[in-house]
C-alpha cells in the first residue's frame, strides 16, 4: 500500500513541481497564448496551443482577482519602474479567434495585449496541416477594432513565419524589415514589438530586430521579464492541454517545462 502512494507522490511530483520555490511577484510575467478557441477532436499535439475559452476567462479571472497589472509588451519594457504583479498577454500568429473569443474578456477585465501577426498570410499555411484544416488569421477589419479598443498593441512575427536562423542573412532581414511595414500599414503607427517564429533566434538576428528600428523582442524559452535584455524576453506558454493547476504552479514558479 505504502509503495503506492510513493508512487503516486512521485508521480504527481513530476507533473506538477510542486516543490519549487514561488518565484517572488516582483519578478514581472509575460504569458504566451496563441489561440483562444475550443479544442479540436482527438488532437492533442494541435490542441496544445488552443486554450478553451473558459480556461481562458478562468485565468483572467484570477488575475483580476488577485490585483495584478497588465501592459502590453512596449509598455512593460518602457516603463521606469513596474509593480509587483505586473504581467503582460502575448498571442504569437495572430488568429481570428483572439478578436472573437479573447478580446471579451480582456475588455472585461480592462487587460492589455500584444499580439503578433504574419501580415502576409489569412490562414497558418505555413504549418503542416492537412489541406482544409488551417486556422483562420485576424483580418484588417479585426485588427481595426482591436486597435480601436485601446488595449491591443500588434507587433510583428515576420512576413512567412520561417526560422529565421536558418534563413539567407538577406532573406531574414526582408522578413524582418518587410512585416514590420505591413503591420504599420495596417496600424498606421509604429510596430516595436517583434517576436521570432518558432522562438528561434541569433545574435545576427537580434542585431537585425534592433537595427531595423523595434524595440523589443520575445523568445519562447521560460523565465520571467528582465528589463536588461528588451531584445530576448523569456515568456510563460500557456497550454490548453493543462489544468488550471497547472497554469498557476507555472504563474507562480514558472516551472521549467511546457
Ligand atoms: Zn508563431
């Protein structure tokens, strides 16, 4: 009997990593979503980046509750000094359901966003999904709207959503100079926030980002926002295939797995 409950002590050990240390709320987060949306039958690996829309209205919830204060990604690393509790929404790809199912709640709760678009695209083809299957990307009318709510910055996720470590330096920097354009047409103001598609980035592109006038940029890897580093912002992913438990262990002490 005992060696059961080890067992299942360890395994939950594993799973949700109980035992770290709470990382202090002085330290700021940055949350990364993709899509707001309700999950696909029986595909996990695609329901990974689909978070419910109640799991989503859920963890609004519990940061308006327990006081915290949102920025968009251009506000966080502008400001002088910032709160304790202060944490920043990012949607990486920018898709339709973030007008329809995320922007609600936001407004709800009065939390900001930056959201990072693929100007050249209306659907995510660039991934490898059966034809038919691809999930719709914000149009210029939605972006409008959002724009016009006041709590939605756009930043720029490139024009093709390639890896641009493995791209031609010239190509990389097309990509780069090229969606930053787009998305200031679409905005008419100035697009500072870039995020690097698949998180994957180099020194050469981070001199690139920087050169062609952002000002800020996020990976993928975990950790919490350092004021030093404006061009390698480590965010929080938040999965749809994880519990509310799993979200707040992960809020709370930003635990080292997705
Ligand atoms: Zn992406």
């Amino acid at each position: 009997m005992s060696y059961i409950l080890i067992i299942i002590l360890i395994v939950l050990s594993l799973r949700y990593h109980w035992w770290r240390i709470p990382i202090s709320y002085n330290q700021p987060r940055v949350l990364m979503y993709h899509m707001i949306d309700e999950p696909l039958s029986g595909n996990k690996k695609r329901n990974k980046w689909r978070v419910k829309p109640k799991d989503f209205e859920k963890q609004m919830a519990w940061f308006f509750k327990h006081g915290w204060h949102s920025y968009t990604i251009s506000e966080m690393v502008d400001a002088k000094t910032l709160p304790a509790k202060s944490f920043c929404i990012t949607f990486d790809d920018g898709y339709e359901d973030n007008f329809a199912h995320a922007l609600p709640v936001l407004k709800k709760y009065g939390f900001k966003a930056t959201i990072y678009l693929v100007p050249g695209y209306s659907y995510n083809s660039w991934e490898n999904f059966e034809e038919g299957t691809f999930d719709k990307l914000l149009c210029k009318d939605e972006i409008r709207q959002m724009q016009e709510s006041g709590l939605i910055e756009f930043g720029s996720h490139t024009l093709n959503h390639k890896n641009l470590v493995t791209l031609p330096m010239e190509e990389a920097q097309k990509e780069i100079k090229e969606s930053k354009e787009e998305v200031e047409s679409l905005i008419c103001t100035k697009c500072r926030a870039f995020a690097y598609p698949y998180g994957k980035y180099n020194e050469k592109t981070v001199k690139i980002v920087k050169e062609l006038g952002y000002d800020n940029a996020t990976i993928v890897k975990r950790g919490f926002f350092e004021k030093e580093q404006p061009f390698m912002i480590k965010r929080v992913g938040i999965l749809g295939t994880e519990s509310f438990l799993d979200f707040y262990l992960k809020i709370t002490r930003i635990r080292n797995k997705f």
